[in-house]
C-alpha cells in the first residue's frame, strides 16, 4: 500500500525502526554470454543476485535499500536482517553519525551491511520532503553519465560502432577495457573508438588491475606498463585510465600519476573506508575518486570522501553502486557535490542490459537529448520503483 504523507518534523516524536524486511531475488537476467574481463576463467554471465532491504518506522516510512552481485552468498537476506536488527530496532533513523559505526564494526560480517545506509536516507529524505539531493545542499538536478562497458571479446571496430550507437542514444562519453596482453594490443581498442566519435565523446579505459597480484593471470601490469600505457593514452586524448595498479600501490600509482598532465587517474571502487582515500588525495595517487556507496563504505562514508576530494580539488564520481539503487544514490551525491563527474551507467546492449543492473525500477534511467540524466523530484530516495516488483516479492511500495 502507498504510504502517507510525511508528517512535519518540528516537534514530532522521534522516527525509530521498529522493523526489517529482507529478501533474496535470484538469477535475474541481465543478458547473454556476458564475459567479464577480470575474470582468468572468463565463465559466461547471464544473470544477477540481488538483496533488498526494507527498514520500517513509528511513523509509516519506510526506506528501501538493495545490493547486488553476479552470485550472493546463500541465505544472505537472513543474515543481513539478523545483524541489522541486533542493533537497529528501536532506533532514532536520525541518529545517523552512530549508526555509521556499526557498518564498520560489521565489516567483517559474512556480508557487507553498507547499503542499509541507503534505506535510512531514504527514510530522512521523506521526513524532510525533500529528494536527498536536495537535503544535502543541490548543486545541481543532473549530471552526465557515461556509457560503461563490460564484456569482453568484442573487436575494436565493434566497439567503435558501440560508441556512435551511444551517442545517438545521449551518451556523451564511454568506458572501455584494456585486457590485452600488450600495451601496443591494448591501445587499438581506444585508438579505433576515438577515431570514430571525431571529439563528440570523452573516452576512458579501465585497466581493472586493482585486485591484481604479482603471479595472477596476465596481464598484471608493473609500475613501468602503467607509465608507458598512460603516457599513450593521454597523447591520444583519453579523459581517464582507471585502476592501473594494485589499489594499494600507493607509490606506483602516484608515479604514474605524476608523469600525466592531462589525463585523469581514477580509481578506489574497492577500497573501504576513509584512509586509502585520504592517501590517495594526500599522496597524489589518483586525481579522479570513485568510490562505491555499498562496497566501499555507507553512504555517510562517501560522501565525506566526496567532500575531501573537493578539498584536494579532485573530482568525484562513484563507481556504479552494484544495483540501480546504487547508481540512483550516486545521482543524489553527485548533484549535491560541486565536485561531481561523471555517473557511471553500466550500459552493454545485449550482454549487460540497463533492465537487468537497475531491476525493480519501471524502466532503466532515461538519458536526455543532452546527454544528462535528471534527479528525482520525490522525497527521499525517489527511485520509479515498480508496483509489480514489490508485489512479487513482499515488498512495501512507497
């Protein structure tokens, strides 16, 4: 049932969670034959996990929160639920520096608690009637996104039509992978892509080598692969290279960053909380932040991360956030941050489909002519969630 309206905040009670609705949705299709470029068994994905929270209040809110992956652990929507509700009953939604500690202290749970921080600003934001973007400061009501590529195998003259199909669609930039085994192999793929916009589009690369370790399977690049490759790159006129170096290879990834002048390095979807960041800005790692608002802390936790990068003069846009509620939380953050870039909008017709990473929405995020994408009017969160959705699997609509 719809909710109702929320009720004014001067001198009302305080709003506490008196219950939490978690469940499992298994297996929905995002597309076919998707290969990940990460991935040294390069096993076919055609489908998503994903888990979705409910917190309820004293005062009919309720706010909503999902997290995503391409196979959740079993049984993760009890174990979610048994953790939150340990702690969360009974509280003040409003006390949300304090309930900031638990995701910390839970970090090492069976599974990650972060995007329960979603649902609670999702609740904050209807208290206020305000969209979340607004209770923070608006900045602006739209950024750009870029399309994000993922599956691996496709040519690059292939991907050079992908880029001008794109554009017609709004995208006014586009990710690529670099996943070849030299650097001469790698920058073919960008070179062909940046022929065919003709300047129309930015064009970035992601080299996914944050997780890498010496002996894993090629390619693992060194300091010396991450330079060279940079330097090509930049002279091409590419806007970003994304994760060229183990994300804890402080000192290499300054270096490489070092010999830019006007190409971004970005990366920082895997970190997880405040000091790598702060090593990052401070150590001139990365000039380009992309935190994840479920992987790499609360939603609390990144956007002081997105106010520290404004202190460095460093832009700020998040990494895709594992679901469509995700990316809609980052559209918040990023509208409410002067320092806001791009928002990444995972986009890959055929092998990963918007339906299947933004599932319980009506329809994937629209793109304008422009090449923006707007911000909820709508209290809280404001996501175009779908009433057929929420039925099937015993969720509250609001």
């Amino acid at each position: 049932a719809a909710l109702s309206a929320a009720p004014p905040l001067r001198n009302s009670p305080p709003i506490r969670i008196t219950k939490i609705y978690t469940t499992e949705v298994r297996n929905v299709a995002t597309g076919k034959g998707l290969v990940l470029p990460w991935d040294p068994k390069k096993i076919p994905q055609d489908t998503r996990d994903y888990v979705i929270a409910q917190i309820f209040t004293n005062q009919g809110l309720v706010g909503t929160a999902m997290d995503g992956d391409y196979k959740l652990p079993a049984g993760i929507a009890a174990t979610v639920r048994e953790h939150a509700e340990a702690y969360f009953l009974g509280k003040d939604v409003f006390d949300i520096q304090l309930h900031d500690q638990l995701f910390f202290q839970k970090v090492k749970a069976p599974v990650r608690l972060f995007f329960l921080d979603i649902a609670l600003w999702d609740i904050l934001g209807q208290a206020a009637g305000l969209p979340l973007y607004k209770l923070w400061g608006a900045h602006s009501s739209k950024v750009r996104p870029y399309a994000a590529t993922v599956h691996f195998g496709k040519t690059a003259a292939e991907r050079a039509d992908d880029a001008l199909r794109f554009y017609e669609q709004g995208f006014r930039a586009i990710k690529l992978r670099l996943h070849k085994l030299t650097i001469e192999e790698d920058l073919e793929l960008p070179r062909q892509v940046i022929a065919a916009v003709k300047g129309r589009m930015d064009v970035m690369v992601d080299a996914n080598q944050a997780g890498k370790r010496p002996g894993d399977p090629p390619p693992v690049w060194d300091v010396e692969r991450s330079r060279r490759t940079a330097l090509a790159l930049e002279e091409m006129g590419l806007y970003w290279l994304e994760e060229p170096l183990p994300r804890h290879d402080f000192a290499g990834l300054a270096a490489t960053r070092a010999a830019l002048k006007r190409m971004h390095l970005a990366g920082g979807e895997g970190n997880v909380g405040l000091d790598d960041f702060r090593r990052y800005c401070a150590e001139g790692c990365y000039s380009y932040l992309q935190p994840d608002p479920v992987q790499s802390g609360s939603l609390t936790l990144v956007r002081k991360i997105a106010a520290m990068a404004e202190a460095f003069g460093i832009p700020f846009g998040p990494h895709h956030g594992k679901s469509g509620v995700g990316m809609l939380a980052s559209l918040h953050m990023q509208c409410a941050a002067p320092n806001s870039g791009y928002l990444e909008y995972m986009i890959d017709p055929g092998f990963w489909n918007p339906e299947g990473f933004q599932a319980g929405f009506e329809a994937p995020y629209p793109v304008d002519k422009q090449g923006f994408i707007h911000a909820p009017e709508k209290p809280g969160l404001g996501a175009p969630w779908d009433r057929k959705f929420f039925a099937k699997h015993g969720l509250t609509f609001s």
